[in-house]
C-alpha cells in the first residue's frame, strides 16, 4: 500500500513538473538586438607570437559576415599599420575579392613569408593595428499606434513598438510615441552597439584612415530613411556639411534620438508600419603583438 501511494505521489510530481516547464514559468522574451557586421581576426600562429630575426612567417586575417547586409567586392578595406620598417614583405591594405553576404567569410593574405632584418641586442615588441573600413546597414520595423489617446480600443500608445532589427553594429533600440497637443510624436533611438565607429555613407576608407579631416567630420553620423504611409515630418540633418536640420523622411543623424511629428486632427484610429532604413561606413580595429628577438 505505502509502496503504491509512493508510485502515485511520483508521478504527480513528475506531472507538475511537466506542466510548470510547458506554462508555469514565463519565456524569456527573443532578443530583438541582433548585432552583426564584419568580424576580423588574426589567424592563429600567423603571425605567431614571437619570432627571431631572419625568420620568415605568414600574416593571414580571417574576415567573416556576422550580419544581414551584403559587402560588395571590392568595397571593403583592410588596413595593417604600426609596422613600419620594422618588418619586410608586408601588405599595407587589401580589400575583399569575394562578395561578403551573411555568413560567409574571407581570408586576407598580408604576408607570405614576412620577416625582420633588424639589428638588435634585445627583444622588441611590435604592435601590429589592423582597421577594418566598410559600408553597412540594415533596417528596423515597427506598428505604430495613429490615436488621439490611450484609451483607443484600436491600439495602444504607450510601450516600445520595435518589432524586428536586422543583424548589424549599429541598431534601432526603441520606438516610443507621445501625444503632444494634436500631434503624434515618434521617436526612434539609433545605438551603437559594436566597438567600432561609425561614419555617413559616403565616407572614403583610405580618406579616413589618412584622418581627412572633411571625412572626420562625418563621424557619429548615419543616413536614416525612414518608410512609413503616414504623413511625417522627422528631424534630421542634411546629408552634407554644414549638416543643418531639416524636416523631411531621409537625411543624416547623430546617434542618440530622432523625433518624427505628425497632425492627428480628424485622423481615425489605426495601426501603420513604421521602418527605418540605416546605411552608414563602419570603422572597427584589433591588435596583436609581436616580439622579436634576436638570432
């Protein structure tokens, strides 16, 4: 009898188990903050960590497409600095010889066969720079709430309407609105998320990397289009210098917030599709260091 009743007891438990892992526990929400872009990496022992003076050696980078957007042939560029005279046989730059769609990859060959002729007495450390320049970009989607209040029975218009992001560095962190008077204000939040910098679209990688200072200039800023049926107004700047502020659905901004106002006198309740359209020059770098010692 008690062994029955213990048979019985485990199985209930081994049911509210069941039934709490299916609906008693709430699902983490799907992060819609999907970073991407182009990741570059030293390949391991090439170049390897230490070497003498003579030895000859390989510098191979692998360059992979973490994101959704496509790298055209040609379009990006690879800068190896902080070598010198210190090392022979060394490319200064390269760019992609394949189109770099999502999830493909390319290895760059800087050096076959580098090495060092210099004279010394101790060991040296080098501090190789590698700066990765390209143009990226991606999309955000939203449904906006077109309502005179919160209390439309329609839609709501409180809370982040950001639906989906695409895989990319830079990112659409909210869309918000707010009624102001008889207008509905939207306000999207452009973020960096990678470690690198980013430029307008029209940048020049080796302007950039010669630190030009009209293309310095562009830095912080990105093209935003912004595609929505309803009659918006956005704050942006214009997408050359002096970069004064106009009203209008495409332009230059700033990272940080971007305010979009309309009229909603005599409009009906509804829901609209709001998307925002990135494109920009991404500009990211890594390093690795070198010791060479003598023979």
């Amino acid at each position: 009898m008690k062994t029955l009743l213990s048979i019985q007891l485990s199985f209930i438990l081994l049911l509210l188990v069941l039934v709490l892992g299916v609906t008693g526990c709430p699902q983490q929400q799907q992060s819609i903050e999907n970073f991407g872009g182009l990741s570059a990496t030293f390949v391991s022992n090439a170049p390897p960590l230490n070497v003498i003076i003579n030895q000859a050696f390989p510098i191979y980078v692998d360059i992979n497409n973490l994101g959704d957007a496509n790298v055209n042939t040609n379009s990006a560029k690879f800068y190896l600095s902080g070598i010198g005279k210190n090392l022979e046989g060394v490319k200064a730059s390269l760019s992609n010889t394949n189109l770099l769609d999502k999830g493909s990859s390319e290895r760059l060959d800087f050096a076959s066969a580098a090495k060092s002729t210099l004279e010394l007495s101790n060991p040296f450390t080098l501090a190789m720079l590698l700066t990765s320049c390209y143009k990226y970009g991606g999309k955000a989607q939203a449904d906006i709430c077109i309502a005179s209040s919160n209390s439309s029975k329609i839609c709501s218009i409180s809370g982040n309407k950001l639906n989906s992001n695409s895989a990319e560095p830079i990112q659409i962190t909210s869309v918000t609105e707010e009624i102001s008077g008889s207008n509905l204000v939207v306000s999207f939040i452009i973020s960096n998320k990678g470690t690198g910098e980013v430029y307008l679209p029209d940048s020049d990688c080796d302007k950039l990397q010669a630190r030009d200072i009209n293309e310095v200039l562009k830095n912080g800023k990105v093209k935003v289009s912004i595609r929505t049926p309803e009659d918006f107004k956005c704050k942006v700047q214009s997408l050359v210098a002096p970069y004064s502020t106009i009203e209008t659905l495409e332009g230059a901004s700033s990272l940080g917030t971007v305010s979009c106002e309309k009229s909603i006198l005599g409009e009906s309740d509804h829901q609209a599709p709001f998307q925002v359209v990135l494109d920009y020059v991404y500009v990211g770098s890594i390093s690795q260091s070198l010791v060479i010692t003598p023979s």
